[in-house]
C-alpha cells in the first residue's frame, strides 16, 4: 500500500513539538475496502452495550455516535463525541474480550467500518506508519481523558462548565472569520449536561450566568461562541 500523507490533527496551541504525527483516521484503512464491512445505524441505534465483548473496533463513516457510561439511575455521561473518520472502541486493546462496561449510541443516521480486534493488530504490524497513528491517538486521548477527570474534580458548576467550554474550545481550535480568541461551538445545552455530568436545568442556568459576563454568546437555534482570552482569565486568572 503506498504511503499517504495526512492532515494534522492537534489542539490549537498544543503539541508544538510533535507536529510531524497524526491521529488515526479512517484514511489509513486501505482504499479497497478489504479490511472491515460497512455496519449501518439509525438514529438512537446501540453500536454496542455494556455487555457486550471488546473483539472490534470501528472507523465512523458517516454521522455521529457518542461514547456514554450511565449510573443506576440511568444517567448517563458523555465520555466522547466520536466525528466522521475516527476511530472509536480501541479500548479493545487494552483487554481483549472483556466487556464494554459502556454504550456507543449513533446520535444520528450513521455508518462505520467494523474491523475485527484479530485482522485490525495483523495490519497494524505490516502498515509501521498506521501503528504510529494508532499510538498517538492513545496518547491524545489518554490527555484528553485526564483533562475530563479534572473539570469534572471540580464542585462549582460556573468553574466545572467554564474548564469544561475551555477544554472543547481547544480542541476545536479557531477558525478563518472568527474573531481572534473567539472559538464556536456546535454543542447543545443538552451535550454539555451529559459531559459536565450535571442536569440539563443546572446548566441552562449556569450557561445564563456565563452569558451575563459576556464570556459566552449564544441564541436559540445558534453556535455557542466561546470568548477564550475572557473564560481563561475569570476561571485561571490568566
């Protein structure tokens, strides 16, 4: 398989001196689909339960599924938002054939590559540039799980929402026609809930809060609009 070059994926700001690596993405599986089949989810369709065995992972072709874990009460925590060509489920890895302990639910309409954990290491030790791959997305989502388990150690809703919008906002990073230190977000009150593990009403009114600063600008229907110099100054005094 010839040798491709692919996008960077990073932080904005972050990672400076690892910018010759990139994330794993569904343009490293070969063109001619033979590793993997097309598996296909409707809106609100489990991709896997808790139950379930750890013996794949997957390659997000279209939609969008979320990665969820839920409590007794059947509240449920956003542990990831899985975008069109990533990978999700390599947790595989990490302890094969033991069981999920988590649910992956397509948010809409979607399709992934499912690929068997087996056939998945096989190409990993004949493509050394896919394995690069694979390794840093660990890595970055490694960092990105400690990150979480931060905001999520603090109490206050203000500063757990605001590190929270933070956190996204870096990872999003600007765009060309954004304001300089303005970052917009496509999240939903509803999202943000289940990654800040509060209640949707909580966050309505912290976001409210947030907004009467003028560190968040929002309408109904809407992008969030995240004002990062004025977040970072209130919440890290920076």
């Amino acid at each position: 398989m010839n040798k491709k070059k692919y996008p960077l994926e990073f932080p904005e700001g972050e990672h400076q001196n690892c910018q010759t690596l990139t994330g794993l993405t569904l343009e490293h599986l070969p063109r001619d689909g033979s590793l993997g089949r097309i598996r296909r989810y409707p809106n609100g369709a489990d991709v896997w339960q808790p139950d379930d065995r750890q013996d794949r992972l997957y390659f997000l072709q279209s939609g969008q599924v979320a990665v969820t874990v839920s409590d007794m009460e059947g509240r449920e925590v956003v542990l990831r938002m899985i975008k069109v060509g990533e990978p999700f489920g390599e947790l595989c890895f990490c302890g094969r054939y033991k069981l999920r302990a988590t649910f992956a639910r397509a948010v809409t309409a979607s399709e992934a590559v499912e690929i068997d954990l087996a056939d998945f290491m096989e190409f990993l030790q004949r493509e050394r540039d896919v394995l690069v791959a694979f390794v840093f997305t660990f890595c970055i989502r490694l960092s990105d799980s400690e990150s979480r388990l931060a905001i999520l150690a603090h109490r206050g809703a203000e500063e757990r929402l605001g590190r929270l919008l933070l956190h996204l906002a870096a990872m999003r990073g600007g765009t060309t026609g954004e304001p300089p230190g303005e970052v917009t977000l496509s999240v939903s009150h509803d999202e943000l809930a289940q990654m800040a593990a509060m209640s949707r009403p909580h966050v309505t009114l912290t976001m409210g809060r947030l907004r009467q600063r003028g560190l968040v600008r929002y309408e109904r229907g809407r992008a969030l609009v995240v004002n990062v110099p004025a977040l970072r100054a209130h919440f890290i005094g920076e």
